[in-house]
C-alpha cells in the first residue's frame, strides 16, 4: 500500500530563511511525487511534480524538490522564503500503474515570519 | 494552464435539504474527477471518483445515497449532499486529471464551503 508522510505540521521560518518541508513515501512500484499548496478557503495548486528523469525538480514561485529514492523522500525546498509563502502545503503520491489513485499527506502549515 | 471551476463557492443550507455542488473543466475534457471533503486543519479525505458516463466510485466509509455524484459530460461532475446535517458543514474541493495516466497532476476547483444549520 501507499502512503505518505510529511514530518511537521508546522513549520516557522523567517523571512528570507532557507525552507524545508520533509516529505516520505512509501510504495510498492514507481511512484510519482507532486507537491501541492493551498492557500485559505482555497482549492489546490500544483507547484511541482517528479515523474521519470532528473531526480530535481524546479517548480514555481522558486521551490524545487529531490526525488532520492534511496531515502524514499522528496523534500520540498526554497533557498529563501517570502511572506507570500505562507499556506499549507501538501505532498502527494499517485501510482504509475493501476488506479492512479492519488494519497496526499497530512499537510504541513508554513509561517513566514517578519 | 488546465482550469478547473467550482460552484458555488459557500453554501448555507437548512438541515434537511439538498445541496448541490458543480466542478467544471473549463478547458479540457475530464474523464475522470475525483471529489475530497477537507476538514479544518486537515488534509484531504477522497470521498468518490467520479467516472463520465458510469457509476461513480465510492470510497470506504462515504455514503453513496447521501453524496450524489454525477459526470454527465467530460466537463462536468456534481456532488449533491442530500438531506443534509450539522455534521456534513465542510469544505468540498473537486479536482480532474489533466491526462488519463498516473503522471498527469490533478487541477482542483477552488472548493465549496458547506454550512449546515
């Protein structure tokens, strides 16, 4: 089975500070990896995702994640966060065979501080 | 970009009746939506997905008579939330696959909150 694990539901970081939000998977096949934001009363939007190929992956509004399989991880990262940052964000694992059915992780809620 | 639109976007309804929510793919076709329900501080919960043209899936637990999903087209799926309680108050997003293989990323609708009195 699937399943998707994001280490810290809250995470602080000041302005202009290096973030890392820590994300693991676990699947029995190859798994394609995407990370997600939201913003208050808001839908989702998708700010990267890794499939086959380079294991780094840019995204936008300057985040960037790893794919490494050896640590079953794809930890989402920005060199330097912006008050802008601050939202919710969700790593998700969708099958690359059978259902394609999506499992998103608990969430990690970014504070940005002055 | 692929554009997903959700309506309405809050809903306050008496308890008792019937309350009922579209997703729109504005700009591509949607074999396939999936409908979640979000509470607060939480992640997302997969209600159903919904199939154009057959019976939507149920997840384990969701009640298929009381959250009513049809996909009448490729470009659009409803949720109803019939005879609704306090309890079903919550935050309703529906998304769609840009693509039909596992590597397409899901578009989300901005979401529907549901308040129940």
């Amino acid at each position: 089975a699937q399943s998707v694990t994001q280490l810290g539901s809250h995470v602080s970081v000041s302005e202009g500070a290096l973030v890392l939000l820590r994300c693991n998977y676990s699947s029995s096949v190859p798994p394609y990896l995407f990370w997600y934001v939201q913003y208050p009363n808001q839908g989702l939007q998708l700010l990267l995702k890794y499939t086959t190929g380079a294991t780094l992956v840019k995204g936008i509004n300057g985040f960037e994640a790893e794919f490494k399989k050896s640590e079953t991880s794809f930890h989402l990262t920005k060199p330097s966060a912006h008050m802008s940052d601050a939202a919710e964000y969700f790593c998700a694992v969708s099958l690359s065979s059978g259902t394609y059915k999506y499992i998103f992780g608990t969430g990690t809620r970014l504070k940005v501080l002055a | 970009g692929a554009v997903v639109s959700q309506h309405p976007s809050r809903v306050i309804c008496k308890s008792g009746t019937s309350v009922k929510i579209e997703c729109r793919s504005l700009d591509f076709q949607a074999t396939t939506m999936f409908w979640y329900r979000q509470f607060p501080k939480q992640s997302l919960m997969l209600m159903a997905t919904s199939n154009e043209g057959s019976k939507a899936t149920y997840e384990q637990g969701v009640e298929k008579d009381k959250f009513l999903i049809n996909h009448a087209s490729l470009t659009l799926s409803t949720l109803t939330v019939t005879s609704a309680h306090p309890e079903d108050s919550s935050f309703y997003i529906c998304s769609a696959r840009g693509g039909e293989q596992g590597n397409s990323p899901l578009h989300f609708g901005n979401g529907t909150r549901l308040t129940v009195t």
